[in-house]
C-alpha cells in the first residue's frame, strides 16, 4: 500500500475544508430577503406596490395590525399553502410581534421561490406603531 505524506493530507483537508465554506448557507441569508428597521420598512410600506403580510396569530392580529395588512399565521401549519396562491415576483414587506417570526416567515417564501421580501427584524408591530405606522 502506498503512503500518503503528510503534506498531502493537509492539502487534501484544507481543499476539503475550503469547500465546505464556500458550500454552506450565508449567515446573510438569501438575497430575496432585505432585512430592514423600521424607519426602511415604514418607507417602503408607502409604495402601492408591497403588500404587507402580518405573520403573527389571528388573535394578535385583531388586537391591532397595520393598515392593509393581510394576515397569514407562520405558525398555524398551512403557512406554506397560505402563500402558495401569492405572486412569488410581487414585493412582500413581513412584520410580527418581535422579529423572529417574520424572519422564519421570510426564509420559507424565499425557498417557496418568491424574490423581492421586505423582513422587518429588529423589532415588531409596537415599534412600528410608535415609529408612526398607521394601525387598525
């Protein structure tokens, strides 16, 4: 049997290694996905071109949402056939109540195939309320 130098099992493990770098998710997530605060996401909201999608429960939704707004749950199990019927090329702009389900809710219609996704993740519906969001 033939033995292998050192050398070239590091070369073969850093090839490795650098592949596996280049292969794996960007912690940025997909380009589909803008993440934005909420000063960007009040401005973008104003275009007649962005639907915007309130992800959280019906409950939270009929305590107060943004004007407009259509509610679709991330979290009642038929999210994925909820937005199935959307126009995956249309400008979505996702809020909930903390960032965290809108970032979850982001990430699934951007594997669901839609482009353009406006993700407010640094905060939810109170702050965008207090930063002057027109409510219902």
């Amino acid at each position: 049997m033939k033995k292998i130098s050192k050398a070239r099992i590091v070369t073969i493990i850093s090839i490795l290694i650098s592949s596996l770098i280049l292969t794996s998710c960007s912690s940025e997530g997909s380009s589909a996905i803008t993440n934005v605060d909420a000063e960007t996401f009040l401005t973008e909201i104003k275009s007649e071109n962005v639907q915007i999608i309130d992800v959280r429960t019906l409950s939270e939704y009929a305590s107060g949402h943004l004007q407009g707004s259509l509610n679709i749950n991330v979290e009642s199990g038929t999210f994925d056939t909820d937005i199935a019927n959307l126009d995956k090329d249309a400008t979505y702009a996702i809020y909930c109540r903390s960032g965290r389900r809108s970032t979850v809710a982001a990430e699934k219609m951007a594997e669901a195939g839609f482009t353009k996704i406006i993700n407010f993740n640094s905060g939810g519906f109170d702050q965008l309320a207090a930063a002057g969001a027109i409510t219902e």
